[in-house]
C-alpha cells in the first residue's frame, strides 16, 4: 500500500490548521529559492588596480562566463543539480542551484586589455588593471 499525502484544496484558509499554512508557505519558499542562485561576490581596489571574487562552490570553470561588453563586466553561468547516486534520497537540499547572471559597470580609468581571470577552490578571482592615462583630467579655463 502507497501512503499519499492528503492536500487540502486552498479555498477553505478558515478551516486550515496553522502547521499546514506554514508548511506550504515554506515548501514554496524553499522550491523557489533552490532554483535561485546568486554567488556572493566581493570588489576592492589597490592602488593600481580593481579585484573581483565571486564565490562558485561546486561549479567547474568550463561552466563560468566572462564577458565584457561597453564597460560592463558580466559573470554568468549554471550551477545544475546532479543526482549522481541511483537509489539515493534527499530529505532537505539547502544548496542553491540555478542560472545566474552578475553584471558590474567598470569604471573609465581601466584597461580593459589587461582583464585576468582565475579559479580554484570554488573561488573566481578576476584583477583589472587600472590606466593611468585614463584619469580624469583637471582642465584649466583660459
């Protein structure tokens, strides 16, 4: 014999009890965020030039974009879940999965020849090189 949950129809909110509210505000929220990943990424500056990391557990850098499009540096890719073991189930899967898409506008003092990127451990390291000719000018008026 097969055990079914028993859904009630979502019209009758008087007659539901409190735990079964929850439990589906919950399930929704938790489906919606699992198909929902935003790596953390962090930005500092030297003095000659800008540091980019982004946070990508999990993924292989064949799976990592780099683009850089009228000064805008995007990052993108997929973090796919993979059931690797036959027979296995899962009783909570907090990891987020999903596409994402991070896109940051650099500034105009960069080179954007000089862009290196490198990844280990999880971890997207990207350096900009600043352009000292590039700096903003104080122009004197005659």
């Amino acid at each position: 014999m097969t055990l079914m949950r028993y859904n009630r129809s979502n019209d009758d909110l008087m007659s539901k009890r409190f735990s079964d509210i929850m439990d589906e505000f919950f399930n929704e929220a938790v489906s919606t965020r699992r198909n929902n990943f935003t790596p953390s990424i962090d930005i500092s500056e030297t003095d000659d030039k800008f540091l980019i990391s982004a946070e990508l557990p999990g993924m292989k850098k064949e799976d990592i974009n780099i683009d850089l499009e009228n000064g805008r540096l995007t990052i993108s890719g997929e973090r796919s879940f993979k059931k690797e073991e036959e027979g296995k189930k899962f009783h909570r899967v907090e990891t987020r999965y999903g596409s994402f898409n991070r896109s940051f506008q650099l500034p105009d003092n960069v080179d954007e020849e000089s862009i290196e990127a490198s990844y280990e451990d999880g971890l997207l390291n990207i350096s900009v090189e600043k352009d000292e000719d590039k700096v903003k000018k104080q122009i004197e008026i005659s």
